[in-house]
C-alpha cells in the first residue's frame, strides 16, 4: 500500500469504531451488526470492575468471552437497551498491517446511566480497546475487541 | 478527487471543527467568526433538555434554529461569554461529497460551568452534532450544524 | 512534502500523542521514554490551578518548567506513580512546517485520583496542550510541550 491507501484505511477505521460507538449509544442495533465480522469475538471481561479494588460493580453479562456476531448483538441488546450509554473514543493507534489487516489500541470513557428503581445509578470507566480489524469485500470490520480498564466509577442511584 | 486529497479534506475538517470548539471554549470570538460560511445555520434546540425527562434545564436561548453567522456570533457571545465552558468533540465520521461539500457525524460532550449566584451550577450533556460544510476560496467552512443529545445532567450550583 | 507525505505525517504525530497518555496512564515508563527528544522541555505550570479563582489545589510539581527527558521523566514518575490517571487528548489542531518540523494544539480533559488517605481524592482539569515536534531519525518527537488550562475541578477524599 502506498501512503494515501494507508492513510484512507486508517481513516475508515476510525469511521468503523464511531460507528460501533454510535451504533451502541443510539441503540441502532443494525448499524451496530454492520460493524463486526460473522466470527468477531468481544472481550468486556472486566469492564465493571475498578482495577483498585478488583470488586465486580454489578453483576453485568460481560464475564465470558462473547464469540461470534449474533452473540455479541444479543448481548449488547440485552444489556444496553434499557440504559443510557455514551461512549468516548479517542487517541487511536491504529497499525495497518496488510491490505486486508489491521489493529488498534484506543482510549476510551464511557457513562452508563442505568434505569430509575435499580440498586445503582450508574457507572462511569476509562480504559483502553485492544483491537484487530479484517477487511471484507472493501469494507473493515470489527474482528477481535477487548477492553481493558485504568477505572471505573459508580455512580450511586438517585 | 484522489485519496490523498480526499484524506487531507478530512483532516482540514477536524482543524475547522477544532477551532470551532476551541473558540468557543478559550472566547475567541474573532476565531470563531472565520469557522462559519455567511449563510450558517445553527440548530442547537434541546441541547439543555435530558431526552429522558424532556424537561429544559435552563431558558437558554437555544429553541430557535440560528440562521446566518451574525445571529450564531451574537448568540454564542451573549449565552456563553460568562460560561466556563469546555466541549470535547471526538469520533468523527466525514463523507467528503465533492471538492467542495463534505457532511458528518460527530460525538461530543460538553460542560458549563455557570457563574456563582445564579440558580444552577452547570449542565453537562452529551450527544451527537450533524452538519455539513462548504468549501469556498479553498477553506472550509462549517455551514450547517445540528445538535441531538443522548443526555444532560445537571450540575447544583454550590 | 506531498499531500500523502503531510496526512501521513500528521497521522504519525497522532499516533505519538497517543503513546505519550497511554504510557502516563499505564504507568509505562519506557514507552513515555520515546516520546520525547532528549532536549525536551514540559510546562505544566498552573496545571492544577483552576483559572477562576487561581487558587492551586494542590502542592503538585508542576510549578518550573522541566527542561529535558530525564528530568521530565523523572517528575512524572516521582507525581503519578500512585495516582491513577485518565487523560483525554482530541480535536488536535497539527501543522506540518517541514519534514523534521510540526505544531498542534491539542483539546484534553484528565482526571486523577489520589491514594486513599490524603487530603484531596482527586483533580479533574481541562485544557489545551500547545507542542512542537521534531523528526529524528525518522521518527517523530514531542520537543516542548506547554500546558493551558480551562478549569480545574478538586475531587473531595472519600
């Protein structure tokens, strides 16, 4: 690849992880399908969990490795719909490794917001994505994530 | 046009948007006239409202659709001249659509500190902004912008 | 340079500042090593004074400008070691002024929270970091680094 296909990759990768940080916090579940290869796998295992203290804030359904698209879709969908998320991505470091391959490191924040009448009004982490990308018929996709946290926060039910 | 210039649109983009959050934040306001075509329009209606509750937090002068650069000055100088404000703006998605126009999405979060006396201390919100930009004599220019927010919280005043 | 030079170049730098907040976050110190020239210089001053009131939160070393890598090094090391720190770097602003030559202003939010048992839990700040870069050996160089801030919020001890 010559400079300008490896700039422009580099910069439809980032338009590949707004879309997953959109897709999620929008709720746009069919955008969020388009951003993920059919075998990607998610890695959030820890992503409750203050590094400080090891304690597992909320018993959230991010302790197995998710495998494959459809579990991922399922899991966000069942774990996120019903909260208000935002999502922070920045200061990526994205290596494109060949024509068709790629990976990343980003910095991340996010909030979530969970509904009124729970035990806990939220949480609020930083941390770091882990990321590999596959390139399928011209387009890049997620295949690999994994979240890795410097701290989370809860936020204590109003 | 190629991909290099296609790249360097984009990026020219990002320094346009840049300078639009940092004049606002740092009160430049003579930055900030040159980031906005003449015939700009601003729409940040509901950027004080929590989609959740639908409540206004604060009468601000946002409700109206801002047309043209003098009224955005006017509006942005007045409302926020004696705010502390800080925006971050991240994740971009920029369709470049010709030499000329380009569109995007952008995720941001902002907070307004209030000055001290007033009812409320500060509003801190997140969302997504949605414009378009025009390129005239080779600059590019911010020509419309649109705010939706995923929430705003706000801050009590001490 | 070449328009695919420049975008590459500007992409480098990205790539750069990134390295510099992950290893201040990660506590990597021999990553932090190779960000910087060894004739670099830090300002950090007022970093941890919020600009309305003036009032500096915290006896932090930030109030001479560091003047070289080890000394620089040595500082951060010797302040964060034990706090934990989320920085955010965005909305750069990067001009490359010749192949070994560039300039950014940088948008940034961090946030610290001290060991358990001091007075003060933690800081929160924002700002705009205003560097130089230097190409050495092909490799791009944080060369002076100077720290502008637009509040600083003190976290209470829990």
């Amino acid at each position: 690849m010559d400079d300008a296909a490896k700039v422009l990759a580099v910069e439809e990768i980032k338009k590949l992880k707004a879309r997953y940080f959109r897709a999620i916090d929008t709720k746009d579940w069919s955008l969020l399908e388009q951003v993920f290869t059919d075998d990607a796998t998610c890695d959030y295992r820890g992503a409750a969990t203050d590094p400080s203290t090891g304690t597992n804030a909320v018993p959230v359904a991010t302790e197995t490795v998710l495998q494959g698209k459809a579990a991922i879709l399922a899991s966000l969908k069942t774990g996120l719909a019903e909260v208000v998320t935002v999502h922070m991505g920045y200061m990526p470091e994205i290596e494109v490794t060949s024509g068709t391959g790629a990976t990343a490191i980003w910095a991340m924040s996010d909030t979530l917001r969970f509904p009124a009448g729970g035990a806990l009004g939220g949480l609020s982490g930083s941390g770091h994505y882990h990321e590999t990308y596959e390139r399928i018929d011209g387009k890049w996709r997620i295949k690999a994530l994994r979240l890795t946290r410097l701290r989370v926060d809860v936020v204590e039910a109003r």
